[in-house]
C-alpha cells in the first residue's frame, strides 16, 4: 500500500528536525515491508512570507489537501507578522490546513520516558493525551475580532454542539484503544471547562455529557474545572487517560503537560479530522538555535510514529501500525541509552540521535 506525504519543513529548525523524522520513516518504510511512503516537500511559513508575500501558496494547500497525510515542521518566526503589531502570520498556515480540512482534534500524547527527567519528584511514569478541540472555541475569532478607538479588543468564543460532540466522541474512542490510566488501568475521559462561570462552557460541559452516556458501561467519566486542572496534573498525572477541552485551554495545558515529561522536544501531536490529518512537533522553530544541529528531533520523530498509527487505522494498513511502534520504541530504547539532544540533559546533535533511532529499528525489528 502506497501512501503520499505531503512534508512542510517550514522555518527555523524545522528543516533539520524534519530531515531526522523522514529519514527515521524512510527506515521504517524500508524495515517492514507492505507499505510505502511517498514524501513530497513544500516550502510555506514565514520565511517564505518573507520572499513571496504568501505564508502558504494555494498549490501547496492543494497538495496537502490531495495527500494522505501531512508531515509539518515548524512554522513561524517572532518577527514576521500580518501587519505591526498583528499576530504572526504562522497562523496563515496552521489555521487554513485546521480549519479548511476539518482538522477538529489536536492529540496531544504526554508520556514520560525512561532516561527522560521529570520536573515532579520521584515520577517514573506518566502517559496521558490532551486532545483539544481544535478549530472553534476561542480560535474561531481567528482573523476576526474587534478593536474599537485603540481603547477595547474583543475576541469571540464559539461552542458547537456538532463541533463538541465530534471531539468527545474522538475521545471516548481513543480511550477505548488505549490501557486506561496508570493510576488503575481504568478507562477515563476527563472533561475540562470553566463551566461555572461561562454559558459557552456550561454547553461544552452539557453535551460532554450527552456523548458520554453513549458510552455508558465502557468507559467512564470524569470532570474537573480547568484551573484546577493545572494543578491536579503536576499533582497527580497518574489520574488522567484522556483529557478533552476547549481549543485554547488544550493550548495552554498540553504546554503544561509537555513540561512533566521533557519540555516540547518530547511533546508530538497529530491535527486530526475524519478525513485528513497533520502531524507535527508541539513546538516552535527556535530560530535563535537553527542550523547548530543542535535541534531535538524526538517530538517530530513520535510524531511521524503517530502518522503512521493513523494512516493504518484510515487504510486497514496493520504494516503501517507495526512501523509506527518500532519507531516509538527505538525513541525509548535511545533515550534510556543516554543517546539526547542538550536540552533533556544529553551532548548528542539532532543527526546522532535519528541515527541512533535507526540503529536500534533495526537491531530490533525481529521483535515485531
């Protein structure tokens, strides 16, 4: 089975971090035979904003929509903006791919691995997801909003009921794949709102409900407030499975969660809808250390593993599945060896590592 791939290295270091993660997926393709992955690369982002007045050409916006699956870098720079003081014109990228191909659910996997500090003391282990809705809520007012006089600035949140029952339900059938949480192997999805203050996340809170009762039997329910979420979760990680929130407060607390496990080096993500999907690392293009070599590659090398997951699941592809494993497990195997980039405590460069990932794909694939 063929499978195209649509690769946006975009700015800063997501060309040598996207070089490690296709080269990675190469060796993966080549390791277990019964699926290819054909990678197509286009330049969009800010840097190309910069030469051409266009964050991302409609031809590109084509291939990614055609394409089986997209494989993102990281896109933007501080300094390239729509206009002075306007924000910056990575969302001309991020916000047409989520929004034009119902990109609805950001999956955000948290799990620390082994030969990976945590900040919390004595923590050996934490493996959640936040999946955050991801094209309404307060992003919707994305290209809108007011500004009256230099005086008020208003942004506008939107809560659909079809919107809210698409990502609860996405998360009630991931924990259905998933081995429940690490506190008692129970399967658990936690809603997280401001539903006592905000109409908008009342209803958000109301059809949670409504999806989960559906679900009745198999997986059960949780909910809790979202500023005492961010402080359950660095008290207790071991209480959560599946996490489900509004777009910007899964912004903010999967940053958070990222923290626990490694900072955003360790932190992958997947924008997914029915349809189409994109994988990318959580982070940004750290321009200031571009082109060192120095760049973790490992958000972007998991996430690759989980384009594979789903490109399997989507096409009935169980070889595709099996690649994606032996990758997430060579990234424990070479984290627990020491083998990191500087900013999780090691002195490999972003080549060594992908190298070291490969070398442990293959010396390891008979286990599959």
């Amino acid at each position: 089975m063929r499978f195209s791939i649509a690769v946006l290295p975009g700015d800063g270091i997501g060309k040598e971090i996207m070089e490690a993660g296709v080269s990675v997926l190469k060796a993966a393709e080549e390791i277990v035979s019964g699926f290819e992955l054909d990678f197509a690369h286009f330049d969009a982002g800010a840097e190309h904003h910069k030469r051409t007045g266009t964050a991302l050409p409609e031809a590109t916006f084509e291939a990614c929509r055609s394409s089986d699956a997209i494989y993102l870098g990281a896109i933007g720079l501080p300094d390239v903006r729509e206009f002075p003081g306007g924000p910056e014109v990575s969302g001309q990228v991020m916000f047409k791919l989520r929004f034009d191909l119902d990109l609805f659910a950001g999956v955000r996997p948290i799990k620390l691995y082994k030969g990976i500090d945590s900040p919390l003391r004595d923590m050996e282990n934490i493996d959640f997801v936040v999946l955050r809705e991801n094209i309404e809520g307060l992003f919707a007012s994305y290209g809108g909003g007011t500004l009256v006089s230099d005086e008020v600035a208003t942004d506008t949140m939107v809560i659909t009921r079809k919107g809210t029952e698409k990502i609860v339900d996405m998360g009630f059938q991931l924990a259905l794949k998933r081995g429940g949480r690490l506190l008692d192997q129970k399967r658990v999805v936690t809603c997280t709102d401001k539903s006592n203050v905000f109409r908008s996340m009342a209803f958000f809170n109301k059809v949670f409900h409504d999806v989960a009762d559906r679900y009745e039997g198999q997986v059960e329910r949780d909910h809790v407030l979202i500023d005492a979420m961010t402080l359950l979760m660095v008290q207790q990680p071991q209480n959560y499975d599946i996490i489900v929130t509004e777009n910007q407060f899964g912004d903010i607390i999967s940053d958070l969660a990222a923290a626990l496990v490694g900072g955003m080096g360790m932190a992958p993500s997947g924008d997914i809808g029915h349809n189409h999907a994109m994988f990318q690392p959580a982070h940004g293009s750290a321009p200031t250390i571009a082109g060192k070599g120095i760049a973790n590659p490992l958000a972007t090398i998991l996430s690759g593993s989980m384009m594979l997951d789903w490109l399997s699941d989507q096409h009935s592809c169980p070889e595709a599945k099996k690649a994606g494993e032996l990758i997430e497990q060579a990234v424990a195997r070479t984290v627990k060896r020491g083998v990191k980039t500087v900013d999780i405590g090691g002195t490999s460069t972003t080549a060594e590592v992908a190298e070291n990932i490969i070398a442990q794909m293959k010396a390891h694939a008979q286990l599959l």
